[in-house]
C-alpha cells in the first residue's frame, strides 16, 4: 500500500493534492491543531523534520532517499495524531 492511500483514512486532517509527487501538504484547517503544532508535535515526538509550517498546513518533501520504515513511521505518526483530533476550528 502507498503512502497516500494509507493517510486517505485521516479523519481530520486532509491530504491535499498538488502536482509534485514529491511534495506532501497536510493541512490542519477546521481541526483543534494548527500547522505550526503538527509540526512540532511531529519533530519532538516522532523525530519527524516537516519542510515548512503555516496556520492551516504543513509540507513535507519526500524524496528517493526515503526508507520504508521511515515513510511508514510518518503515516503511524499522522494516523496516531489524527485520532487524537476533534473537528474544532482552532485556526
């Protein structure tokens, strides 16, 4: 299984599609995180570098030189995050 089909079960953050394959935007909008705290919640908590941060939204970049493993700590990381969620619109 891919990485997006795996993440398309998020029940509050979303998967936008852009053009490049390689870029990954989450965004945050209408859910009680922002970007800047997925952010942070991803590097302290899972060891995970996001490219950039906004209110609404995340990047990540991923690249060839990605490992399966971490790509699936990435998707464990958003599914575990996302659960945690509630549809509050703190942005």
């Amino acid at each position: 299984m891919i990485f997006t089909d795996k993440v398309s079960k998020l029940k509050h953050l979303k998967l936008i599609a852009t053009d490049d394959a390689c870029k990954v935007v989450i965004s945050t909008k209408n859910t009680s995180i922002n970007g800047p705290m997925l952010q942070k919640e991803l590097l302290e908590k899972y060891h995970l570098q996001l490219e950039m941060a906004s209110a609404t939204y995340v990047i990540a970049i991923l690249s060839c030189n990605d490992t399966k493993d971490g790509l699936e700590r990435f998707e464990k990381a958003l599914l575990d995050i996302d659960s945690k969620l509630t549809d509050e619109n703190i942005n």
